[in-house]
C-alpha cells in the first residue's frame, strides 16, 4: 500500500511541469496564505480556492515556468522518506531517493491571499526571493467576492507577475498567445496570430510526441519504471491539449476568416453609397462598436456559470478524493491487520504442546480449549485494533468531508439562486449566436434567430428552445412603409437596404440576451439550464428590448416545438414503416421464382371402386409466377371392380402439357396446374378367352399443391386429379420430391 501511495505521489509530481518544455524552467512555489485563509468562511474558501487553482494555471500557460505547491512538496517528501528508508535496507540507492528533485528547486516562492476591504475583496499576492528570503513584488487586484475567482481578475493578476518576472529576467519574453489570453484581447483573434498559434501547437504536438516516443525504451530501475509512466501520462495529456488548442486556433482562423470575406464586402458596399452616408454610417459603426465593447464587459467582471460549475465539479472531485481515500486506507489498514491476526493465530496453533497439555500423545481437551480462548483473545485484540484504527482515520478525516460537502451545497445553492445572462456580443463566450436571415418582402420582416449552444460539460440545455423573432419595417424605422406613392415606394426600399446593410456589419446591430437558471439534477448528475427571459435588443440603444419573451412564453414555445417534434418523429416512424413494408413487398416480388425442374411424384388411388399405384415424372420450366412443362404418369390398379371384375388389372400411361402459376412465401410455394394430352389404357383380362384390350384417348389433368424449397432440394405434396375420357376420373395424393434448376 505505502509503495503504491509513493507511486501515485510521483505521478501527482510529475503532472506539474505538464506546460513546460524539456529545457530548464524556472520553478516557483506557489501557496496560499495559510493564517488568512483559516479566518475564511466556508463559502468564501470556495473562491479563494478557484481563485489559487486558476492562478496556477495561469502561470503555467507559460512553459518556462513550473508550479510547485506545499501540497506537492508534501508528496515529494515522503516519497524520499520511504526512498532513504529502503536504501538504508539495501533496497534503493541513495542516488534515487532524490531522483524526482533534480532540478526541480524552487527560485522563487509566491504567496497569494484574499482580505476584505470594506465592501470588497483584495486578492494580492507576494513574490519572494527562496534563498534571500525578501520581498520583491506585491501586486494587488480588488473585486467583489463573486469577482474574485473570474478570469478576469485572476488573470490579470496573473499577467502582472509575468511582467515581472520578464522585465526581471527570470523568464524570457512572454508570448503574445499568452497576453491576449490573459487580457482577453480581441487581437487574439486576428488571422496572423492565430495563424502563429496554430503552428505553435502543432510544434507543441510534435516535440511531446517525440519525447513520448524516446520514453518507450526500456526502464534501468524500478524508479525510473515508475518515473516514466508518470511522464508518459503527463506528456500524453500535453499532446492532446495541444491538439484541442490547435482545433479551436483552426476553427478560430476559419471564423477571422469568414469575417475577413465580410468586411470586404461591407467595404465594396460602403463604396456605393454617398460620402455623406459614408460619413454617418462609419460614425454610427463606431458609436455600435464602442457600446457592444460596454456591454461585453459587463459579464467579464461576474463570476460565470462555466466558474461556478467548474467550483462545484472542483469540490466534488476533491470529496470524492477524499472519501476514497478513506475507504482505500481503511480497507488497507484491514488487510494489513487480518493478515497479522492471522500470522499470529497460525503461530499459536504451531506452537509446541507441552507435557501437561498432553494424554496418549494427544493434546487433552482442557488443553485444547485453554489454546481456542487464546485464539479468540487474539482475533478480539486485532478486532478491537481494526475498529479502533478505522473510528481514528474517520474522525481525522470527516471534518474534511464535510467541508466538502459544504462548498459543493453551497455553491450548488447559489447557483441555482442565481439569474445567469447571456449575450450574443460576447465573442469570448460562444454559446449564444444571432443570426439575421434576409428580409422578406411579403412579410415586410427580417426573421431573427437565436442559438444557445453551451459547451460547458455536463449541462443539460434541452429546455432551452429559442422562437424565431420577426423584426418588421415599422420596428426598425418607426412607421409603416408608405407603398402608395413611388417617392414612398423609393424611400421603403432605400429603408430596407440600409437596414439591411447595418444587419451584415461585423459589429452587431441588434443583439440577444438569454436569462437562465441552473437547477442540479442529482439522479443524472447534470446541471439542467432552464430559460427565463429572451429578448432582441439594439445594441447601440439597448434601454428598450424589441421583443421579449418571460418563462411562460418560452415554456409554450419549448411545449410548441417538442409536440412538432414528437409529430415529426411520429410520421418519420410511420414514414419509415411504409417504406420498410415497401421494401419487403419489393423484395418479395424480387424473389420470386416459379416452379421449375424435375420432379417425381409418387402416390396412392384408392378407393371403394379402386386403389393402386400412381407415379408422374415433371419436367417443367418458369419465370417469375408461371411455369410450364410436361407431366409422364404411369397408373398401376389392381383387383378393379369395373366391369363386373372381369378384369385383374388396368394399367393408364399418359403425356399431359403443362401450364401453372406459383408463389414464394419464404420457404414454402403453393401452386396449382393444368393440364391435357393422351393416354393409353392397358386391362388384363381374367377369361381365357380375351388376354388383354388396350384404348388410346386424351386426359384432362388439374392438380393443387405446395412445396417446401430447401436450396437446390424440393419436397412437397400435391393432389391431382384426371379423367381419363371414356373411363372415369382418377384421384390421388402424391409425395413430391424435386431438383431446382
């Protein structure tokens, strides 16, 4: 257990340069303020704790820089410990119980810590010189408690540092990746840098790679075996980060792209109007731009639904953490202790009898009974142990848990109290998109559409139905057109382009602002977004919506589009069960094939009159349904009672064509025939007299049957029935055996 818990340590040590390069890196250890933070309520830790994990992050952005925390060095420490104790048993050397610090002492050590400054929060933080011990650098961000975890705070005071440590030489020039991530920079998104990002990553993807590959060799020492899989995981997830990161550059350049085609075409359609139009319209651009700039900063400074899910999950993975280690260490500690128990119960069933304990060399009863109570003592002693040990290690870690369980119910409370807006001006966010579709002349309308994509894991926004919204002429210009006149007609029309123009800018003239809350569904697991409020704004004027939509109006649409929805479904079903019936009757008739081959049929005739033997040879040929062919019958009857007996036998030999009709249902094919052709009649008398009389004429042959189609191979059974013209009719039921051509 303890070998696996050093192992896991070093894993946990290994994920920190997870950024860095293979070069040297600065390393810097990073902590938080412990006396402050003991003062922290419960609710203000769950900040001040996003707040430090996201500031490690930030500075990790940078792969000259490598983390390291008390929590860490904590890890690292015992893994060294347990190292020297096995090298002092010859079991490692002395070499490898410092094998994880080569190279990895921190330089630099920075404190981060929250206090509360009248009504807000100061997050600060103190960078220090190790080996000196001084303070170089404080910097400061204030906000409100909700504020303090954001990107936005975090990150600039992430960015102030990295100023620092660069304009100190600690670390060589930021990259401006980095600088437009931390100030939330458009210019992020401009086609040369992101075009530098995507070679950035892909050059990131392919030196993880190698170093990936250079690791496949075989491990010298159990130490480096251990080393290596901690690299290997952390250089794998180092190679998928840089491809998302090269995926979302690559989507971004695709967009700047788009955008480029855009602005090219407003500008040729900026050509063709008037000067003084052009003067207007680029003033009123600007004005656009300057008040979606207003609006988009209004939701940095807010804590997101992305940072209060992301404290929650953060929480939860750490109480789960928590509660396996737990159940890990205490089952453990049981096994250990069993196997103890055990050891020493065998060692005193082992033990040697004494003389008093025996009789005739066997041990006595009492003996035996004296050795089972000490037997019992010792699995009481180790129970008692067990429970004793699993009653301390809860108690040690329950306060923990339960503060857990505080911060993820408390954030779960606030969340779900909480009214999170969004905005379709905010292009850092993408999860709500406008688009203006073109107008439409009859209507007199430009149709607005809403889409709220929230690529925030587990969120459920199937709730969140969107109606298309109508934006009319008199909306937009203020009156109705006037469609009387052709001054009227020309000025309608000139409304309608400008309009329309002002829709295709790359600054938005009309915006959509979406009001959810978030409810936690805890049998899925899933944070359920429910709509409260939609509603279209003008971006430059935004004081009146254009059109709103409450709860209720979206929970009718949302109740509107899942029955269009179940109704769609319902005739795509019906739909698909026609065309599936079509299809089945389609291959039915494409499989159809009609009787044909040889076939023998062998039958019996009999009845009050006569019975005998009936054999007829077929060879028939077919297409789909019908088939036909000629039919040879040889009729045996004996003992006849025609003519009064006088005659021992009559024997039919006969020829008939063939012509009939067949169908296929799976395996099986019934079918029925007709027939006629000739006959010849042979009787053998019982006089002396008259041996023999023969007769020829012509048979009528109807038969009705079914066959069971095996491949190649055919059985079946068929009735027939013929008159034999000027002797009577002859019925029998044959047995058919047959081969398919």
């Amino acid at each position: 257990m303890r070998k696996y818990i050093i192992f896991v340590f070093m894993a946990i040590f290994s994920l920190i340069p997870l950024f860095s390069q293979t070069g040297k890196a600065l390393v810097i250890r990073v902590e938080l303020y412990q006396e402050a933070h003991k003062k922290y309520s419960e609710y203000e830790k769950s900040y001040v704790n996003a707040a430090y994990r996201q500031f490690q992050q930030d500075l990790t952005k940078d792969p000259q820089i490598q983390i390291r925390t008390p929590e860490t060095d904590n890890d690292l420490r015992s893994i060294q410990k347990e190292s020297q104790i096995e090298a002092s048993k010859g079991l490692a050397s002395e070499d490898a119980a410092y094998a994880t610090d080569k190279g990895s002492r921190a330089a630099l050590s920075i404190r981060l810590q929250m206090a509360k400054v009248g009504k807000e929060y100061q997050l600060s933080c103190e960078i220090r010189e190790i080996e000196k011990m001084s303070m170089t650098q404080r910097n400061t961000q204030k906000a409100s408690l909700e504020q303090v975890s954001s990107d936005v705070v975090v990150d600039a005071l992430a960015y102030e540092v990295l100023m620092f440590l660069q304009e100190k030489s600690y670390i060589n020039r930021v990259s401006l990746d980095i600088t437009n991530q931390l100030l939330h920079r458009d210019a992020a998104n401009s086609e040369e840098n992101l075009k530098k990002y995507l070679n950035s990553y892909a050059k990131q993807k392919r030196e993880a790679e190698a170093e990936l590959a250079a690791l496949r060799a075989e491990s010298k020492s159990k130490e480096d075996k251990l080393a290596k899989e901690a690299r290997e995981r952390a250089l794998q997830l180092n190679i998928e980060l840089a491809e998302k990161n090269r995926q979302i550059a690559e989507q971004n350049l695709r967009r700047q792209q788009e955008k480029k085609q855009e602005e090219i075409k407003r500008q040729d359609e900026l050509k063709k109007i008037s000067r003084e139009q052009q003067e207007k319209f680029i003033r009123e651009f600007e004005e656009i731009e300057a008040a979606r700039r207003a609006i988009q900063k209004e939701n940095l400074g807010k804590l997101s639904l992305k940072k209060r899910i992301e404290l929650i999950e953060s929480a939860r993975d750490n109480l789960r953490q928590l509660e396996n280690q737990l159940s890990d260490t205490t089952r453990q500690n049981r096994t250990e202790m069993t196997a103890k128990m055990q050891k020493e119960l065998d060692a005193k069933e082992n033990e040697p009898w004494r003389k008093a304990d025996l009789s005739n060399g066997l041990p006595t009863s009492r003996s035996r009974k004296f050795r089972d109570d000490e037997k019992a003592a010792i699995r009481k002693r180790y129970e008692a142990q067990i429970d004793s040990d699993e009653k301390k290690l809860r108690a040690f870690a329950e306060p923990g848990i339960a503060e857990y369980r505080a911060q993820v119910q408390s954030n779960i409370d606030d969340m779900q109290k909480t009214l999170y807006v969004f905005r379709s001006v905010n292009e850092i966010d993408d999860f709500l998109h406008l688009q203006v579709d073109e107008y439409d002349g009859d209507r007199q309308s430009w149709e607005v559409h809403s889409n709220f994509v929230l690529t925030i894991e587990k969120t459920d926004t199937s709730a969140v139905i969107l109606p298309p919204v109508p934006i009319t002429y008199r909306m937009m210009v203020g009156k109705e057109p006037d469609m009387d006149s052709a001054e009227g007609y020309k000025k309608y029309q000139d409304d309608v382009d400008k309009a329309d123009f002002y829709f295709r800018t790359k600054v938005p003239y009309l915006y959509s602002e979406l009001g959810v809350k978030v409810k936690y569904d805890d049998i899925r697991g899933l944070y359920v977004v429910q709509p409260q409020e939609y509603a279209i704004y003008r971006t430059q004027d935004n004081s009146k919506p254009i059109a709103t939509y409450n709860a209720g109006k979206l929970a009718a649409v949302q109740k509107k589009y899942e029955s269009e929805i179940r109704e769609k479904q319902e005739a795509e079903e019906a739909e698909r069960r026609a065309a599936v019936r079509e299809i089945k009757m389609d291959m039915f008739w494409a499989n159809q094939k009609a009787r044909q081959g040889v076939y023998l049929d062998l039958g019996y005739a009999g009845k009050s009159s006569y019975h005998g033997f009936v054999g007829d040879l077929n060879f028939l040929w077919g297409g789909k349904h019908f088939f036909g062919g000629f039919d040879a019958t040889l009729v045996g009857i004996s003992d006849s009672c025609f003519d009064t007996k006088l005659y021992k036998s009559i024997t039919y030999v006969s020829c008939e064509g063939l012509i009939g009709l067949s169908i296929n249902l799976a395996v099986l094919r019934p079918y029925i025939a007709g027939g006629v052709g000739i006959y010849n009649m042979t009787k053998k008398s019982k006089s002396i007299k008259a041996d023999t009389t023969s007769k020829t004429s012509f048979t009528l042959l109807g038969e009705v049957g079914v066959d069971l189609v095996l491949g190649k191979v055919v059985l079946g059974g068929v009735y027939k029935l013929r008159n034999y013209a000027g002797s009577g009719y002859l019925s029998n039921i044959s047995v058919s055996l047959g081969y398919n051509w």
